[in-house]
C-alpha cells in the first residue's frame, strides 16, 4: 500500500523519544526504544460499595487510591436538573460507557429544604439513591454541597427563606451559620454512609463552598473556611477536601486557613472556562508560576480544576450564542475543541479533570437564576435530551487512554537532548512529557490556526513531518506497555489495551483519513496477519512497524516476535470508534463492536450477558474473557461464532429502534386566570403588609411599608398584590417601583380596568450579568371620585440573585418595592398573595403564586368539563392570564427509550409567555418574543411514556399584541432500542381528586 509522507517519525516542538529515523512516509524506519518499563500495573478497577475500606490519598502528581495512582476524568452532572431518579442511571451509564470515571455533582440547598431546619431528601430528591446508582454504575463521586453553589440556579442555591433571615451570608456571622451548619449535618449524614474510604459508597472528594474569593484577605472569610472544614470533619466526612478558586488565583490554598493542623488531606482547585476562539491557557502544575498559582499556589497537590468549561450557559434573548442557542455553544466548543484545550490541561499536569457540564439537564420550575432560561443544555457532550453528541468521541478516547495506561498519572517536563533541532511549525505548540519511572513519553502538538499546521522535526539528522488539523491537538505516546508488548512509538493515538481471552487487543484512533505508523518492540521478528482493511508492516532492528490509513476498522494480529501472547491490533478512525466499548466485569475486560451504547456487561459461566442500546440495525461482537461462547444481548440469546480475531460475532443483527407515534396535541380546554384583577375579589385572607424592616439589601422607602414578597414567605413564582385606598381625587398617575430578574413583569389594574404592563428589558450579553433588575413603571390614572379603589398588581420576579462575590446580593427585594400617585396622596393599604404551601412531592420549586397553581388548575385530575373547549393556534388580545388544559396518551413499546419534547412556536412579534406543567410538573418558562428557546424536554416518569399525560400552559399575555399560544406540539428528541426501565415520578393530583 502507499502512504502519504505525513507519517510521525520525532517529536515536534521537544525530542527523546529514542527514535533513530532514516527517512519519511512509508519508508521511515522505527528504531528502539530503550525505555524501561515499571511494574506500574493496569489503573484501578471501578469502584463499587464493595464494604472494604480504600485509602484514598494524592501528592503532587496526582490522586492515589489503594497505593495506585489515578487520573480523575470527571463530568459534571446535577441530579437536580433531571427530576426522574430512573433516568439518573441511564446518564451515569453513558457516561461510564463514554469514558468517564467520576461524577461530580452540586446539592442545591434551595432544591431540599423548604423552611428553615427542613431537609427533604425523599423523591426526586434523594441523594442517597444517586450516590448508590453512581457506586453501581462504577463511577467515583466528587460531592460538591455549598452551602453556596452558583451554578446558575435560584439565588446560587440557597433556600428563598434564607433571603429573608439574619445574617451575612458565607462569612462566620453566627446568625448564618446557625442554619448553614444544619444543611451539611443533613447532607454530611447522608453522604458519610457513601464514602469510598469504608466501601459505603463512592465519594472520593467533597469540596468546601464554591468559588469564594470575596473575602480572602478578611477574617470573617478564613473563619467561615476554617469552619466549614471543621464541620465537615466533624460530620464523619474523611475523603480529601478542596475549594473551587473562581480562577486560577491561589485562593484557599493549603496553608491559607486553618484546617486544625490536618496535613495532606486537604488539595486547590480552580475554575477555567477559557473562550473557545483563544490560545488554550498553560495554567496547570507545569504552567508559569508567581503570584497567580501554578506550582506555587499548592505545589504539593495535584493540578485539579474542579470545572472546566465543556460549554457555557445562555442568557434570555440567546445574547450570548446569537440567538442559535446551545446548538451553537456546542458548535463553538465541538470535539476538536475538547482535544485542544483538554489534552493542554493534561500536558500541563492536570490530573483531576471535571468538564462542567457534561449532561446540563433542565433547570425546571423557578429553579434558573435570573439569567437564564429553562433549558441548561449547556452544549454538553450529552445533550438535555440524554442524547450522545460527537463531543463523547475525544472524552471516550482519552478516558480510555487514562484507564488503561497508567503511566499518565505521574508526568514531568521533557527537554530534548542535546543537539536536536525542531521546527514545530507556524501556530504549532508542542509538549513533551515523561513518566520519571517507566521513562514512558507523550507527545502533544497543539495547533491554534484554523488551517492544517505540519510540525517539522530533525533528529539524528532524519527530517519527519507531522500534519495537525486546523485548532485540533494529538496525543503521541512511546514506551508504553499494550498488555505484554510494548509500544516504541506511534502517530496514531492510542485509545485502550485489554486482555481478551489468549491474546491483548489494543485500539489506536485518529482522524479519517490520517497515514499512521505504530512501531512495537520485538526481538525477533513476529508473524503479521491483516485480517481486515489494509496495512503494510515491516521488521528491522528489534522493532515491528505498521503502517495503514485510518478508516473504518482496520484489524492486524501480530504473533510471536519474542512474546507469547498475541496482540490484535484495531485502527479506528474516530467515527468508528464511537461503536468499541469497554466494560470491565468481576471475570476480566470485554470489548464490544456495534451497539450505539453497551451499558453493563456480565460474565456467567460461558455466557456474555450484555445490555445496551442501539438506534439503527447493528453488529454485536465481543472480546472477552476465555472460554465466552454464548452472547445475550438485552436478555436475548444470539447465535454466534468465533471470528478470526479471536472475537464472537453474533450471528444476526441487533435491531435498531422502532418507530414512536406522537400524537396531536387537540381538545383543548380555556378559562381566565386573574380573578384577582376583579375589584370584588376577596383578599382577606391574604397577608397584610405591616413589616417596616427587612433582612434584604433593597432599602425600604421612606413612608411605604415592607412590600418585598419574601419578608412574607412568598419565595418562588409570580405574587400578587392588592392595594386597597380612597381619597384620590385629583390623581393622574400612578408610578409602582419593583425589582425583579431578567426579563421579570409587572402588570396592573384599578378597579378591575388594566393599566398596562411592564416588562424588564431583553440583556445583551453585556448587561446580563450585572445582577438586580430595578424598574419604574407609571401609569396613567382617572380614579372616581368618592368611591374606595383597588389597585391590583402582578409581579413576576424572575427568581433571585445569585451571591457570587459574596454580597448578600440574594437578598435583594423581589416584587413591588413601593407605590407613589401624582395629583394625589392617598394611604393604600396593601394585601399579598403567592404561591400556596409547598408540593409535598414536587417540592417549593414548582409552583408560585398564579390563581390557577394555588387551586389546583396544574394538576392531573383537576376537573376542567366546565372549561370552554378551544382550538390552537389563539389569537386573543387581553392582559392578564389565561389556562389552557388538554390530556394525551402515549403507547411507546416498552423496550424502547424515547425522548420527547414540547415544541411552541408562533410570530414572533406576538408578545406572550407561557407556564408549562406536564403531570403537575413545571416544566418551563417559555416566552414567545423573547427566546431563544422554543422546545422543552419532557423527562420519561414525569412523562408517561405509557400512559395518559396532562399537559397544562398558564399563558401571560400583556395586551399589546395578540396573543398564542400558536402551535403546540410534541417533538422527538431521540429515540433508542434498549434504555433503562423508568418508574413513574410520582405525580399527584388535588386533594380529593
């Protein structure tokens, strides 16, 4: 065969890889490598709640788990934002399928505790459940519980109560830590039982706060730091702990707080979420030191960056992508991306790797912070269907490639020797890296232009080049072991080696397309046979090379050479890739070719009993363990045979995924929603505004009593007021000051006529940070003489600010703030409404204070018949809200997981927003003139894949246009043959239905 000239031959940038070269492409020789290599063993077995105790343990290279180092690769996942616990198993599958070996996750405070000194972890919300699903998928556990934790959610995770207690927040006011301190007894109590140090659970790390660098230099801040680490110890937490810097700045460093005279179990971390369109960032243990970290913040822990961007999250409008939304986040950070910037943070020593987010769900109900809308897809690797995007292709590769060789846990900087010369090319950086005690070497070539870059290399005075896609990197790797063989170098990128029965397979990808040469160690020449695709090879001087092309699965056996064992050699360019998945099992590794997704994999007796998914028709072949003769695929007995791989080929293909059947969303149902605008409605049950102090940071004016909706426990969702006065002759405006987030309203009427409403303005992606949204809105007035008026206002707060310098800014107001008329001054006396007691199952969360949620009108069962019958699209023009209520039935096969969704889309001149409840459950927030998002995931449980569902929109609709909804359809997301089995969430109706 011929190969192109672009075949690796030296290091580009950094040298010493012992490679002797003589020439370039298929004529290149591949010389020795006189490396030794140490006893370092294959890297840990997936944990599991074996009941054994672990030592869990790092030092500056690293994590050390039971005397063995580990790479911690890590995907960030918040079970908050999936409210269906069965499926919490089907992401932690894939992104243990995927290469993943841990799971970090935040516990939001807000999520469980619905007054003060209440925890409820029951339901939706039983951390307990997800820290066993996370041991029995395999994956280690980094918890992440606050108290604060940003994260784009509802006053950064504290509970709506808090905003209206004593206390500065995140500092050691005791007033705060009073109710701090109860949250981590409740967390600590639950998560201790799951620590990987007694084989409860999986828990490998537990991180104090998150990314406090307000009060470094205060005494309050290292108090409160040296207090929570305390308290955790106290609580029984004896995993190592860390902060999350905001940035690389040596904040909470070891050494910077007191931590009791606790030596080494204590590591710094820091955040990056470098932008896509700039030069990767060298800020890793091997990166410049000074004042900013690196080496000097900690350099006795690992290089550990607790999040790192695997996308970034989008404001109201889409300011931030465009108006594309996450699609374009996803474009923007693709695979490429994570090859650039993640395999740079590897060559710079970081060896605890979290990728924020991974799967970012939904943030449903009032959950979002003010800057974001309902969807947190985040562009993730896994989208917020639970679909695998092309990003899982590089997390897999190089997950792989840290389970498997070992050597990559300890690395040092490698200078070239003396009288090599490189050309790394133009855009081109190189890293050359050793392992200090197998002397094993990597190679990354990182190129940041757009273009294909060639990395030219002299030594021992033969010229190489190395071709490198446009902002894409490549991994090389020399001196390591593949089973019982070594590698002397390759320009393929290895992805994993396993022993299969007789022989080890290992697999090396690349892009399509791509010249390789893999060049192995042999003292006498070995027998080679390509059994599949092609590939040239050739013996001398104690190495063995093999050249091919990348595309499709190319397959070589190489037999004897002075090793026993076989080795089967499998080239897969990065689309085939996607289908090789390894499962390790109590009776050895297995490898699987075919199936879109392999999920677990067991070994009894001569039977491989595997279960996974598939979307199209698939193969299904298997290495694995000796003596395998039978194949059961998702409890189903296939026929095989042996291959000439040494693999068993089942003997028909594996099904893909049947059609879905949604059916149309008709026979609707309306009423009006805001009887509270009516003069003669009956507010005296509601609550009297008589509070002349608040906790909150918004000043109370002068003259006008405490109107915020939090002072009177009214935390989530739209609130309601009801302003009763006379003696207002001569009035001509009325003027009503609120604070509310991004994209927060106002609406109001006197005496049951409306005024008109106001809306706060759409961000740009300039001013959607800045925190507290404060608006005016006057209006024009003719009250009548000599009779007593109402002046009704609804107020859609939009959730409150996140803390994130420390500021107390979650307690700024939410709702009215104060009242004031031109012409006139009459005393108002002010009632409010908001949402009714908590959800017992849904929990706070999910409902607010709309007429239609406090009654029921969201849930299943609620009997509508009374309802005026309507057909969608609406073209109605009023203000105020309007209830639409149908039901549907789906008849999904059993055997097949379906994600669905909910799609609206109208003109988008149309200026209305919509309240989606499914089950009772609050799905979103969609706002039609406003986006960018127009389709909402519907998770199965909530949904009822089979069964009858009730779907419920409060529609807001501000008089000024007409109003939808429009079109209202259920969408397909992503359909597979296989999943995991779904229990129903929970999903009750009003009392008495």
């Amino acid at each position: 065969m011929v190969l192109s000239r672009r075949t690796f031959s030296a290091l580009a940038g950094t040298a010493a890889l012992g490679l002797s070269l003589s020439g370039s492409g298929s004529d290149v020789a591949c010389a020795a490598g006189r490396t030794v290599l140490a006893p370092t063993g294959p890297a840990p077995a997936p944990p599991s709640a074996d009941g054994r105790p672990h030592t869990v343990g790092f030092d500056r290279y690293s994590m050390i788990v039971d005397g063995r180092r580990l790479v911690i690769w890590s995907g960030e996942f918040h079970p908050f934002r999936l409210p269906s616990p069965s499926l919490w198993r089907d992401v932690l599958q894939k992104m243990r399928a995927h290469g993943y070996n841990t799971v970090s996750i935040y516990v939001a405070w807000n999520y469980h505790s619905p007054a003060p000194g209440q925890h409820d972890f029951t339901g939706v919300r039983d951390l307990g459940l997800f820290l066993r699903t996370a041991a029995e998928t395999g994956l280690y556990v980094i918890l992440r519980p606050g108290p604060y934790i940003n994260a784009e959610v509802d006053a950064g995770g504290f509970p709506g109560w808090l905003t209206a207690a004593p206390g500065v927040a995140r500092t050691s006011d005791p007033a705060y830590l009073r109710h701090a301190d109860q949250w981590l007894t409740a967390v600590d109590r639950i998560v201790s039982r799951h620590q990987y140090t007694d084989g409860g659970g999986t828990v490998l790390l537990y991180q104090l706060e998150n990314e406090y660098d307000n009060h470094v230099a205060e005494p309050a801040g290292r108090d409160y730091m040296a207090h929570l680490y305390a308290k955790v110890r106290a609580d029984g937490i004896d995993v190592p702990l860390f902060h999350n810097d905001k940035g690389r700045n040596g904040h909470w460093a070891p050494g910077t707080f007191d931590t009791g005279g606790e030596r080494g179990r204590y590591l710094y971390g820091f955040d990056g979420y470098p932008s896509p369109f700039k030069t990767p960032p060298d800020w890793g243990y091997f990166g410049p030191g000074g004042p900013k970290g690196g080496s000097t913040a900690s350099p006795d822990t690992p290089g550990f960056i607790p999040e790192f961007g695997g996308g970034w999250f989008d404001p109201w409008g889409g300011a931030e992508f465009g108006g594309l939304g996450y699609a374009e986040s996803r474009r923007t950070r693709d695979a490429a991306y994570e090859r650039r910037f993640y395999l740079t943070n590897l060559a710079n020593g970081i060896t605890v790797h979290n990728v924020y987010m991974t799967f970012g769900g939904t943030s449903w109900g009032w959950l979002p912070a003010p800057i974001v809308y309902t969807s947190y897809d985040y562009g993730a690797a896994i989208d917020e269907a639970r679909q695998p995007t092309d990003k899982l292709v590089p997390m897999r590769q190089i997950g792989r490639l840290l389970q498997s060789v070992p050597d990559l846990a300890k690395l040092d900087p490698a200078g070239p020797p003396p009288g090599d010369t490189t050309e790394p090319g133009p855009g081109i950086k190189a890293y050359h890296l050793v392992n200090p005690d197998t002397e094993a070497r990597f190679l990354v070539l990182r190129n940041d232009t757009p273009s294909e870059a060639v990395a030219a290399v002299t030594l021992g005075g033969t010229r190489a080049e190395v071709p490198v896609p446009g902002l894409d990197a490549r991994l090389l790797a020399s001196g390591i072991a593949l089973g019982r063989r070594k590698l002397s170098w390759s320009t393929a990128q290895p992805m994993l080696w396993l022993a299969a029965g007789r022989q080890d397979v290992a697999v090396f990808t690349g892009r399509a397309g791509e010249s390789t040469r893999t060049c192995l160690e042999a003292t006498d020449e070995p027998k080679v046979t390509v059994l599949d695709g092609e590939a040239a090879h050739g013996y001398a001087d104690g190495v063995l090379s093999v050249d091919t092309v990348l595309g499709g699965i190319t397959r070589v056996r190489v037999e004897g050479g002075g090793t026993a064992a076989p080795l089967l050699l499998l080239f897969a360019d990065d689309e085939s890739s996607r289908l090789l998945w390894r499962h390790d099992t109590p009776s050895g590794p297995v490898l699987v070719r075919g199936p879109a997704l392999l999920r677990t994999a067991v070994v009894r007796g001569t039977t491989a009993h595997l279960t996974g998914d598939t979307a199209d028709a698939a193969d299904l072949e298997v290495w694995g363990p000796r003596g395998i003769s039978e194949l059961v695929w998702n409890q189903g007995a296939l026929p095989s045979r042996v291959t000439a791989s040494g693999s068993l080929l089942a003997g028909r293909r594996l099904a893909g995924a049947g059609r879905v059947r949604l059916p149309a969303l008709t026979g609707w149902r309306r009423a009006e929603g805001n009887p509270e605008s009516a003069p003669g409605h009956d507010d005296t049950a509601w609550r009297v505004t008589d509070r002349t102090a608040s906790y909150s940071v918004t000043a109370v004016p002068d003259g006008q009593p405490v109107l915020f909706a939090d002072d009177y426990g009214f935390h989530y969702g739209d609130v309601w007021y009801r302003g009763h006065f006379a003696d207002a002759d001569g009035a001509d405006s009325v003027s009503l000051s609120y604070v509310a987030g991004t994209q927060g309203l106002l609406m109001a009427w006197l005496d049951g006529e409306p005024l008109g409403t106001h809306r706060m303005p759409v961000p740009d992606a300039k001013t959607v940070r800045k925190g507290t949204w404060t608006a005016t809105a006057t209006f024009p007035v003719r009250p009548r003489k000599g009779r007593a008026h109402v002046l009704s206002v609804l107020v859609r707060p939009m959730q409150h600010d996140e803390d994130g310098r420390a500021d107390d800014t979650h307690k700024a107001a939410r709702g009215l703030t104060a009242a004031a008329f031109t012409g006139a001054a009459p005393a108002v006396r002010w009632r409010i409404q908001g949402a009714a007691a908590p959800d017992p199952v849904r929990g706070p969360l999910n409902t607010g204070g709309l007429h239609g949620e406090r009654h029921g009108w969201h849930l299943p069962g609620f009997a509508d018949g009374g309802w005026q019958p309507v057909a969608f699209p609406r073209n109605e023009r009023r203000q105020g809200v309007t209830w639409y209520r149908t039901g549907f039935r789906l008849a999904v096969d059993s055997g097949l997981d379906a994600s669905i969704g909910l799609t609206l889309t109208d003109d988008p001149a149309r200026a209305y927003r919509v309240q989606i409840f499914l089950n009772g459950w609050n799905m979103g927030q969609y706002i039609n003139d406003v986006g960018p998002q127009h389709t909402f995931v519907l998770p199965n449980g909530v949904l009822r894949t089979r069964g009858r569902n009730t779907l419920a929109l409060a529609v807001l609709s501000d008089g000024t246009t007409p109003a939808g909804p429009g079109r209202v359809e259920l969408t397909l997301l992503g359909r597979a043959a296989g999943g995991v089995p779904v229990t129903p969430v929970p999903s009750p109706g009003p009392a008495g239905a």
